[in-house]
C-alpha cells in the first residue's frame, strides 16, 4: 500500500493514502516478470533496452454526468518518465474525436468516429499510435466537446480514464470516460500529477506509479464508468461517496458553457475554488480534481456548497467532509448515517422527503453491498408522539428508505434513531411536527357547576383541532356555543360567538338563568364537526 501524507500544498509520500494490498502486489509482480526478460536482452547485446510496441485498437465514450460528449478530442499519453509530474507523450497522432451522432460528413466526422456513425459520444481507435514500451503506464484524456449545450462547445470540459499498462490494451477494451473515472483516476494518481498532460514520475519512483496505476481499477470500473472497481478486495472501501460528490460537482460545470476563474459561472467558481496559491487558475476540469487532490483541506465547504441539487451520480455525502483525501481503507469498522433527514410535516402527514439511513464505512463511504435490516424509532419525543408506518427496512445498496412515516402529535424538536445489529446507531437532526388541518372543535375547560345567572367560572374554552387532537395554533375561527342538555328551560346569557386566538376560543361571560341538574353545552364551527360538554348543574 501507498501512503501519502500533505502538510498545505507541499506533498510527501508518507502516511495518508491507506490503500488494499493488491495494488503492491500487482506491481511487485510486474517489475518481477520484467527481470528475466531485461536479463536476457541484455544477455543477446540488446542493453536491457525495451522497444516500442504497435497499440492495439480499442473503443470507448465521453459522458458529462449521464449526457454523451460530442466532438471530445481524445488522446492517449504515456506517462512521463523523467521525474513526478513529468510532461507525458501522445501517441496519437491523427484527429480523433467522438461522434455526434448524425450520421453526416461534417467537420467533427473522422475515422475515430466512423464520420459519424457511432452513437453520439463514441469513439474508436484502429491501432493507429505506438506504445513506448509495452508496459508503459497510459491514459485516455477527452477534452472540449458539446455536452448537449444544443449548440457550441465547453471548452473547459476534460475527463479522464487511467488504463496500466500500453500492452494491455486490445480490441476488446472498452473505456468510459466520465467524471467518476477523472476523480478515481487521479485519486491514485494525483501525486504524480500537475496538469492533465503532465503525469509522471522518475526513476527512483517509477514502482510507486506502477502501484498508483494499479490502483485504478479498484476505484472505478473504467469499463462501465462506475465506481467502486472491479478489483477492489473484499472487506475495503474506496471513497466511492465521496467520488461520486466530487464527481457531481465536476459535472456541473462539464454540463455547461464553461467559464473564468472568478466569474459567476459553475466552472469560473470550481477553478477559483480549485487555485493553488501561487499558481495560475485551473483552466480544465481535470487540472481542478488535480489541485483539490493535492491540497484535500483547502475551501472544502465552498467546493462542497457546489453539489448541484439534481445529482447525476447518486449517492452523496450528506455534509462538507473534513477533507478531500479519497483513501481506500477496510470497511469493517461500519456505522449508519441518516443521508436524507426527517423535515418538518403537519402531524398524521407522510414525512416527505422520505427519510434515508445509509451503512458507511469509517470514512463516511455507502457500503453498497450491505443489506442490514435498519430500525428508525423516535429519540426526542417533545409531543409525545407515536411512530406509525413501516419502522424496520432492509437496506438496499447500503441504503435504507423509510416511506410513509408519520407522527401523531404537534411538537418542536422530534429527532429519530436509527439502529441494526452490530453497527454504531445514528441520530436525526431536529425536526417539527406541526398541526394539520382544522378538523373538529373540543371542549379545553369543560363547564363547572355554577349560581343561576352568574358567569360559568372558570371560563368555558374551546379548541380547533386537527383529526389527531392537535390544536391548530394558527386557526382564528368562529366558534359558538348553545344549550344542548336544557332540564330547566334556561337561557344562555353572555357572549355566545368568540373568534378563536392561537386555535382556542374562550367564553368568560357565559351564564344560565334557571337552575336545573344536568345541562350541558353544545360548540360548534362552520365546517367542523362540533362538539357536546360534559354535564354540569345550575343551582
């Protein structure tokens, strides 16, 4: 495993990057295969050189986000060999760019795109480049296009995919380019990286590279543009929510028209964003993931504050991190997280959006091949609340979606918990449930035994109610009372018809006449169900 460790813009490869064993062991077994081969060159006067080698054909597309690139110029670079950073080569020297689709002979139409015919994004290469060597590390850069703008080109846009070695490449090699595949690709190999064309490493490091490029496919599959990879071990995750922020935040601006560092665009504010003190603003999509890699702490929460709220790559971290470091760590160490929080909702109603408890690993990652059952059950209880709807949910993908919650009584300041066997537990944020629709009126002060003819004391209220008993604080309603019970004949005297305050009305002149054993009052309001008093006596 690699570690590297920044301390501000200055990077040392020491302690950070935690990544899973068979990256090293890939790369050992490669410069040990190599050994006996130089061996014998040498042997038969060759000098221990290696020769270049004729690249085989292969295929591919450029997506922004879920849309096809048209018209990314593609090109293939052997990685630099003269120290890290190192401007790398292009082995491709013809025109080759993606199709839009069309059909037609026009100015994007070439060979790579079979003058069109191909669908809209895709691109193909007949062997037409040369391999430095055949172990040379590669990597497929697209730049500029028509993300599907209508018209014009981004010409800020620049995706990338990392692909090992030269000689592995071959007629059935398919290569998504897309922004998942540029952040895993430079989450192995930021280090040796500066610019987009610039991505090497010297001698005395060469292995390392060979390791951070056998790292790649742990990250993504560079076939379909997904993440995590195919060779990612068992019991590791590689910081595939966090790649698939950064990658949505990247998307926003290679679905657009591009911009300036400092303008008021999506790709202006990504660069200034993205700046290295002392250097000059990032100009592509591809150098911003580079100068975020390699400065993880700096306007992390301005970058975040990016994440569109339509999201193309789905799911994301919920909050800013702490940093930017994306490291492939062990999984075991495993926790929920609420991904979406409860909102506020009138009482008896669905709590909407519904609410998300993800199981991540200890670096905040979705582990999507988790399916633990999750129980949600209500922490802060201020109304007194019940939880009604489905409570326990095997997650799918690592997530689990409670639809259809609701909680009965009005109150400020609910939270939820979240449980499953055998990982830590998490609690919601706050959240208020709050009246619903006026229902119903209801006695709050029933009315006492009281003289004939003097005011009911204390005074008679009524409630406005929704239909779980909630008082609705915001409801002003006319509310009237009458005699409903009436032994003796009496009269009601007093104010009989009071405009709820907060949802209550209150009746402090009522009186009745005659005495007599067994009145009782009747309230009632245009369109609620009225309500009848308890029994009282008049004496």
């Amino acid at each position: 495993m690699t570690n590297l460790a920044r301390s501000g813009n200055h990077t040392m490869k020491a302690t950070f990057r935690v990544t899973s064993p068979l990256a090293w062991v890939a790369s050992v077994l490669s410069v040990l295969m190599l050994l006996p081969v130089s061996a014998g060159l040498t042997g038969c006067g060759n000098n221990g050189y290696s020769y270049p080698v004729r690249g085989a054909g292969f295929s591919g597309s450029v997506f922004g986000g879920q849309n096809p690139v048209a018209g990314s110029s593609i090109q293939l670079y052997a990685a630099g060999v003269t120290g890290d950073g190192s401007t790398a080569t292009p082995l491709i020297s013809a025109t080759v760019t993606t199709s839009d689709g069309t059909g037609q002979i026009n100015s994007n139409a070439n060979a790579g795109n079979k003058n069109n015919s191909l669908p809209a994004g895709s691109f193909t290469m007949t062997g037409d480049y040369t391999c430095p060597t055949s172990t040379s590390e590669v990597y497929l850069i697209g730049t500029g296009g028509n993300p599907g703008l209508g018209t014009g080109v981004n010409s800020n846009l620049a995706l990338m995919t990392a692909l090992g070695q030269c000689g592995n490449l071959s007629s059935s090699t398919y290569i998504v380019l897309n922004e998942l595949t540029t952040v895993s690709s430079l989450a192995a190999l930021y280090d040796f990286a500066t610019t987009y064309n610039a991505i090497g490493s010297g001698s005395s490091d060469a292995s390392q590279l060979l390791a951070q490029f056998n790292e790649v496919p742990e990250y993504t599959n560079t076939a379909s543009g997904t993440v995590p990879g195919p060779a990612l071990p068992a019991g590791y995750s590689a910081s595939s929510t966090a790649i698939q922020t950064l990658g949505d935040i990247v998307a926003a601006c290679i679905n657009s028209a591009g911009g300036t560092a400092g303008d008021t665009s999506v790709c202006g504010q990504l660069f200034h964003l993205t700046t290295i003190s002392g250097n000059p603003a990032p100009t592509n999509t591809v150098d911003a993931v580079i100068n975020i890699l390699n400065q993880p702490t700096v306007n992390v929460s301005q970058i975040f504050a990016l994440l569109p709220a339509n999201s193309p790559f789905q799911p994301t971290l919920s909050s800013a991190p702490a940093n930017w470091l994306l490291p492939i760590v062990s999984s075991s160490a495993a926790h929920l997280m609420f991904t979406v929080q409860p909102a506020s909702t009138p009482d008896g109603s669905a709590i909407s959006p519904a609410v998300a408890v993800s199981i991540e690993d200890a670096s905040n990652n979705v582990q999507t091949s988790a399916t633990n059952t999750i129980t949600l059950a209500i922490g802060a209880n201020p109304g007194g609340g019940t939880l009604e709807g489905t409570t326990t949910i095997t997650a799918v993908n690592g997530v689990a979606t409670f639809s259809g919650l609701t909680i009965n009584k009005t109150g400020t300041g609910y939270t939820f918990t979240a449980a499953a066997s055998g990982l830590t537990g998490a609690v919601s944020g706050t959240f208020n449930i709050t009246p619903g629709t006026a229902s119903k009126v209801a006695f709050g002060v029933q009315p006492s035994n009281t003289p004939a003819g003097a005011s009911i004391s204390p005074a008679v209220t009524v409630l406005v109610e929704d239909s779980n008993g909630n008082v609705v604080t915001t409801s002003s309603a006319t509310v009237t009372m009458a005699i409903a019970t009436n032994p003796s004949n009496g009269t009601l005297g007093g104010t009989v018809s009071v405009n709820a305050v907060a949802g209550v009305a209150t009746f402090s002149t009522l009186s009745i006449s005659n005495a007599g054993a067994g009145y009782t009052l009747a309230a009632s309001s245009n369109g609620l169900n009225g309500k009848t008093s308890n029994s009282f006596n008049i004496n």
